[in-house]
C-alpha cells in the first residue's frame, strides 16, 4: 500500500513538478537567505580572533605625543622595567602622501609608512603578514623595499609588485601585499581615512628612518600584556615613566579596545548582520506565505479527487497521506535547494567582505546550526500549507467535494456584495476584478506575499539612497561654496606667524587659507536629561575656527556663532544623544599646554549652537577661545581651496614635499571615505538581495498564474467552446494580475517606507552610532525597480499559453453529476 501511495505520489509529482519546483524555490530563497548570511558573520567573527591571534595585536599602545620621537631603545627600556608587559616592539611611524596610478587614474592619497625591526623574525607583537609576494627584504638597498597595505592594492586592485612615490619626491618599490592587525580593517581619522585612501606600507625600521630623515629614532611602542594585568595602572606607569625617562615629552597611550580599526573590526559584522537579519526574516516571511497560498491552492485543485476516495469508502487518514507526499517532496526539495542558495549567497558575500577586511586566515566552516534551523523551518512550512487544506477537505460530505466548482460555488466571498455595483465593461472586461473578489482570503494572502516582497525591495533601495544622501549632505556642509575645498593637516602645532605655517598659507596652489586648529576630547554631559545614561561619554573632533569668518563657518541648526565666547557647537546627532540643547552645559575633557608641556584638563562650557552635519564627532569652538586651553597664536591644520589654475592634486603635490611639516593634505569630501568604501563594497551585497527579491516577485507571479490556471481549467474550458480565443483568456489573467499588483505596489511602498524609517532612525543608530543618518528615497528609482515588477506580474501568465492552447475541452467539461 505505502509503495502504491508513493507511486501515485510521485506521478503527482510528474503532473505538477512546474508547480513544486517554483514553491521549492520560494522557500530555498528564504532559507537561503537566512542560513546564508548568518553563516558569513560567524565566519568574519571566528576569522578575526584567528587573525588576531597569528598576528599577536597590541594590548597597549604608546606614541610620543605632538609628532616627536625619541631614540631607539628609549621606549623599550620603559616597557623592560614595568610590570604586567609580556612582548613589545618599538616602531617609528611616518605619515606621508603615496603617489601612482591604477587603470590610467592618478591616484595622490595618504600614506603611511610603519617602520619595523624584522630582525630575530619579529616583529613580534603587530606581525606583519604576507598575504602575496614577497616577505619584507633587508634593509639597504639603494631604493627602499616595502610591503603595501593589501586594503588600499585590493581596493585599487594594484599588482603583487610595483614603485610608489612618498613625501613628494621618494620612490619606493614594493615587493608584495601584506596585512597587519591595526590595518585588518580601515577606520581612521574619524572616518576620512578608509580603504582606497590610507595607503600604508611596512618596511624595515631603518629603511624608515633613512625616508623620514630621523636616523635612529623611534616613536612608537605596541606591547602584549600577561595574563591578569591590569591596562589602566600600566597605562599609567607607563606615561609616569616617561615623564621621568624622557625629558617630559608626553606619551599617549591607548588599549586595544580604543583603536578605531579594532572596533570596526569587531562592531561591522553586527552592523551587517543586523541588517542580514531584517533582509532574511522578511524574504523569509514572504516566501513562507507564498508557499503556505501555493501549496494550499495545489491541495484544493485536488477536492474533487479526495472526494471520490472518500465515496469510495477511504479513510480520511488514507486520504490525507497522498497530498502530505506532495508537501513532503516540496520540502525536501526546498531544502535541497535552499541549502544550494545559501552557499551561492554566503560565498558571494564573503568574497565581497574579504576585499575590505583583509584577514590573513578567513576560514568558512559549514554552519550546522543555521542551516538546521532554516533547514527544519522551511521543511515545517509546505507540511503545514498541505494539512491544513486536507483536513478541511475530508471533514466535508463526500457529495460537497465532489461537485464541481460551478455548482460548489454559491456566490461567496465579496461577490454578493460586488455583483450590486455598477462596474463598467461586459462580462469578459469585468472578470478580473470578479475573479479576485470571489475569493477574497485566497487575494489576501497573496496579494500579502507581492507586498512584503515589495517592501524588502523599498527599504534595501532606500536604505542605499539614505546612505548616499547622508554623505553628500555632510561633505556639503564641510565644502561650503567650494567643492574642492581641503584641509591640510601639519605634523605638530606651529606658531600661526611661524614659516612652516606661512609657507602653506602663501603657496601658490592656496587660495582663501585659513589657520585653525583640530583637537581630540571627550564630552560628558552635566546635566543630562532623564532618559540618558549619566555616564555617556562622547569622544569628538573639537575644530577651533573663526566664527567671524568670510570664508567658512559651520552651518547652525539652533542657537547661533558667537565669536570670542568660550562654547561648544555640537553637532545635532550628539546633542540628541547627550539629551542636551542650547544653552546646556557640557564637561569637556581635552589636551591642554600647561607651563610648555602637554597635559589634559576639563573645563565646564555651554553648548552655544548645534550643526546640521551628520558626523556626531564633529564640533567647533572659536579660534580666539584656544588660549584657554595653552594653545593661543598656534595652529596644526590650514583650510583652504586651490587657487585658479589649480586642482585639488596640485596643491597636494606642491604642499607636501620633504622638511614643510605637512601631514595630510585632504579635500573635505573625504569625511566619510571609510563609510563610503565600506558602503561600496557592501552594495554588491545589496544587489543580491534585491536579484533575490525580484526572483521572488517573479516566482510569485509565476506560480499564482500557473495554480490560476489549473484552478479555473473548467471556466477557462467553457471560454474556449464558446470562441474565445487563448489570447483573451491570458489577458485576463494578466489584468487581474495587474490589479494585484498595482495594490501590492501601493502597500509596498507604505510598509517599505515604514520599514525603512524603522531601520535608518531605530536599527541604524544603534548599530552605527557616529553617524545621523538621513532618510532619503529617490521615488523615480524607486519606480523602475516597481515597474519592472509589475512587468514580471503582467507577462507570468504568458508562459501558460502552451497549457491553455493543447486544453482538451471535452475533457474539462464532461462532468459526473
């Protein structure tokens, strides 16, 4: 009997495999999606730890303070006499400009040049790992060896081997792509430095001294702890001892959980996969209701054979089994298929990961767990959608199931009501509408799977455009009228009369320049309001510039500039998080020059205004205010735009040559570059899950067509007898198709919006907390990405014109009464 059961299962199967291929596919879709992209965060979080652990990342940092250096071995004395350093490394840091070309584009970016002592195989805390090429080479040749960064060649897809210009007028040649824990992911001055701007390159540590033009010096020391050591009091003998060692020149120490790059490291896999898991529950949740419409549908088609069975004498227990088969060969396929969608999604992304977060180890074990319970979801789902229907079907009297669907129809659903209003057209232009109203639970639950699908796809495009606007918003605010207006960042802080500050200011690619001055600090609020933890701490960009000027101030939201008096203008995202306004105060804890050596002090100051830019660690005070804090008649960044005649290129190349004291010359639309790169490579992402969402649209409309079809075979059988031709037929089912799909439009649109608010003001700012974001939605790429849905929906029934033309009429409408 069982062996009979499948055999007549599996001829079911023959008949309708169209049907169960395209149902099996809408649940692959979403237990591909889930398993999928749950799978790449595990492997990004298990390939960081490995990463770290090879190359044995810093606990503690120190850095000689105000771009000085001491002499080698100075720092690696201190390290030998505290207590709690198990392994240390001195390094000396240099920041440079690197120059060439990729695909013909000049390319003039920021660079960084980490020198390190390879000798004895080091070094050992920070190693340097190649990822292709060669290992770092002997210091001595005539010109400098190095290793490049593999973010920056990865980004620009530069070769394994090549030369590179630094500080104006050095070449270099690099021998291979490498990587190394700070650098494993890209996020740096607050955020203006990413990928395919910050080029760093490792080289001996001699080698970099000879570039720098400091023979012998260091300034840089990163250590590992033993086990149990407590950070804060090493820290803190650490910056005492070389207040004692070093002359007072002031070190400035930070752990491993401060550095940017680390907490990128760590926190973007839970931004992305809090994103993965909105994208996956909802395709999940839409390709669970179109198999829950299909598989039912499938069921009912069946009535009036269960019905036979059971005038026959079969049980209903006998009868249920058949469909349950069918259910059991969609689910068994569906996970088939879903697991083959999950490998296809996850790979992809991972390969879209590894070119921004560059791991020397990126292991993708097999994630049981999530593709189990997405495997066990989505074998429940068609079980459920086929036992529900059978059960309603054998609890009727076998006379109910076996009459035929136009006497079984007695006018439910709305049709009663519908058949009272006054449509337009006769009786083939109202069947459409008539169609859908009929069986309003079966329009419902369909007409709910179009629109969840469509609302994924409204989000995901609109969260892409809400990212976009924010950024252009922001480098808006900070180029004023001048699109190519930069900031040039010095080396230490001069005197603003002083020649080094002079030379920039009368070079002659600089126009409108401007000195002003660029500190770090964190804030506190004094009073904050109810609902704010006491203890939110914000670490800012505190800009000193002139609030009479002509040329450049920020753009005020609330409150207003008030030149020579001591405030804070804070942007308006972290006036909100601080639950302060104007007129607040804040504690400000910040560097301060204290009797001619550095120290940091607080200060207790109102918030004057807030600003519009998006970026919380943005804030301002007046230039003439810095004498409070020691640093009055001196700068370290000069603003400016390039003369006429001049590009932004120019004035790099000409500001930055060997012994000017410039540091970083950088046009101000590269606020955001590390979140526009990790943007970039995350819009592949992106893509892919809109393919995923317009298939879904499409095996949607196909199978409600198909089923349609199927359905209405006897109405369909009637038509033809009586002329009409298929083409007719099949423009019905694509007007009604129509009708679903303009309603589904119109609720996708409203639940995307929703869910896009939901995301960019709740998800975001809990995931991404620096940045405010703007929602944005270009409604005409909206429509397109609408419009080739509603096409999708319109032609589905197309491809059941085979069907419809070699219908046997005599067949469908020969009936036992």
């Amino acid at each position: 009997m069982w062996l009979l059961r499948l055999r007549w299962s599996l001829r079911d199967a023959r008949k309708r495999w169209i049907q169960i291929v395209g149902i099996a596919f809408t649940i692959a879709i979403g237990i591909g999606s889930y398993a999928g992209l749950s799978s790449v965060t595990e492997w990004r979080y298990a390939s960081t730890d490995k990463s770290i652990e090879l190359t044995n990342m810093f606990d503690l940092r120190a850095t000689v303070g105000g771009g000085g250096d001491v002499p080698v071995g100075s720092l690696a004395q201190i390290a030998s006499e505290i207590d709690g350093i198990d392994e240390y490394n001195e390094r000396l840091f240099l920041d440079t400009q690197v120059e060439t070309t990729a695909d013909g584009e000049e390319l003039l970016v920021h660079g960084r040049i980490v020198g390190v002592d390879t000798s004895g195989g080091g070094p050992s805390v920070n190693g340097v790992e190649v990822i292709e090429g060669d290992g770092l080479p002997p210091s001595g040749a005539d010109t400098p060896r190095v290793l490049l960064g593999r973010n920056f060649a990865s980004f620009w897809d530069l070769p394994t081997h090549g030369s590179l210009t630094v500080g104006g007028d050095v070449r270099v040649d690099y021998v291979g792509h490498a990587a190394s824990p700070e650098y494993f992911d890209i996020l740096e001055g607050n955020g203006s430095l990413g990928q395919s701007n910050l080029a760093v390159l490792f080289a001996q540590l001699a080698d970099a001294q000879d570039i720098s033009g400091r023979p012998g010096a260091v300034n840089d020391l990163v250590m590992t702890l033993e086990p149990g050591a407590d950070s804060d009091a090493v820290s803190q003998q650490i910056i005492d001892a070389a207040a004692v060692h070093l002359d007072g020149i002031l070190l400035e120490v930070i752990t491993r959980d401060e550095w940017p790059s680390y907490i990128a490291l760590l926190g973007s896999p839970e931004v992305d996969q809090s994103i993965y898991d909105v994208m996956a529950l909802l395709l999940f949740i839409g390709a669970a209701f179109a198999t829950l419409n299909f598989s039912a549908r499938m069921v009912q088609a069946q009535r009036r054979e269960m019905g036979a069975a059971m005038a026959l004498g079969e049980s209903p227990r006998s009868i249920a089994i058949r469909p349950l088969l069918i259910g059991l060969q969609i689910g068994v396929l569906g996970v088939i298929l879903g697991v083959g969608v999950a490998f296809a999604l996850a790979f992809q992304t991972a390969g879209i990961i590894q070119q921004r977060v560059i791991l020397p180890l990126f292991e993708m074990p097999f994630q049981w767990v999530f593709f189990a319970r997405a495997a066990a979801i989505g074998f429940v789902v068609p079980m459920l959608a086929v036992l529900v229907p059978v059960l309603r079907a054998v609890r009727v009297q076998p006379v109910e199931a076996i009459r035929p669907g136009h006497l079984a129809s007695r006018g439910g659903g709305l049709s009663p009501i519908l058949s009272r209003l006054p449509l337009p057209g006769r009786s083939l232009e109202r069947m459409p509408i008539r169609n859908l109203m009929r069986a309003p639970r079966r329009t419902f639950i369909t007409l709910l799977t179009f629109t969840t699908s469509l609302a994924i796809m409204f989000s995901m495009v609109g969260l892409n455009t809400s990212f976009s606007t924010t950024f252009d918003e922001g480098n808006r605010e900070l180029q004023g009228d001048e699109p190519e207006r930069f900031m040039v960042q010095l080396d230490s802080f001069y005197p603003v009369d002083s020649a080094r500050v002079q030379d920039v200011l009368s070079d002659s690619t600089v126009q409108l320049g401007e000195t002003g001055l660029r500190l770090g600090a964190s804030v506190i609020a004094e009073a904050p309001a109810e609902n704010i933890d006491e203890q939110t701490r914000l670490d800012l960009s505190v800009r000193f510039v002139d609030f009479g000027s002509n040329v450049w101030t920020p753009t005020v939201s609330e409150g207003e500039l008030q030149p020579g008096v001591p405030g804070i203008v804070l942007a308006d995202k972290a006036a909100r998080d601080f639950g302060v306004g104007v007129g607040d105060d804040v504690i400000v804890t910040h560097p301060e020059i204290v009797d001619g050596a550095f120290a940091y002090g607080t200060h207790t100051l109102p918030v004057l205004a807030t600003h519009p830019h998006p970026l919380r660690v943005n804030s301002y005070m007046d230039l003439s205010t810095a004498a409070d804090w020691g640093f009055g008649g001196l700068a370290n960044i000069v603003t400016g735009v390039p003369a006429d005649g001049s590009n932004l290129n120019d004035a790099k190349r000409s500001l930055f040559g060997t012994g000017t004291g410039v540091a970083l010359v950088q046009g101000m639309s590269e606020s955001f570059k590390s979140l526009q790169d990790a943007l970039d490579q995350s819009r592949s992402v992106l893509i892919l899950t809109r393919i995923f969402v317009i298939l879904l649209v499409m095996l949607i409309a196909f199978n409600t067509a198909n089923i349609n079809v199927d359905e209405r075979a006897r109405d369909h059988a009637t038509m033809f007898a009586y002329g009409i031709p298929v083409r007719r037929v099949i423009a019905n089912l694509s007007i009604e198709g129509l009708l679903l799909g303009v309603a589904a439009v119109v609720l996708g649109a409203l639940f995307g919006y929703a869910l896009l608010l939901w995301m960019a003001l709740f998800l975001m700012p809990t995931s991404i907390p620096e940045v405010g974001m703007l929602v944005s939605v270009r409604w005409w790429e909206m429509a397109a990405y609408f419009l080739a849905a509603l096409v999708a929906i319109a032609v589905a029934p197309m491809f059941s014109g085979r069907k419809l033309s070699k219908m046997f009429i005599p067949g469908q409408l020969r009936v036992m009464e």
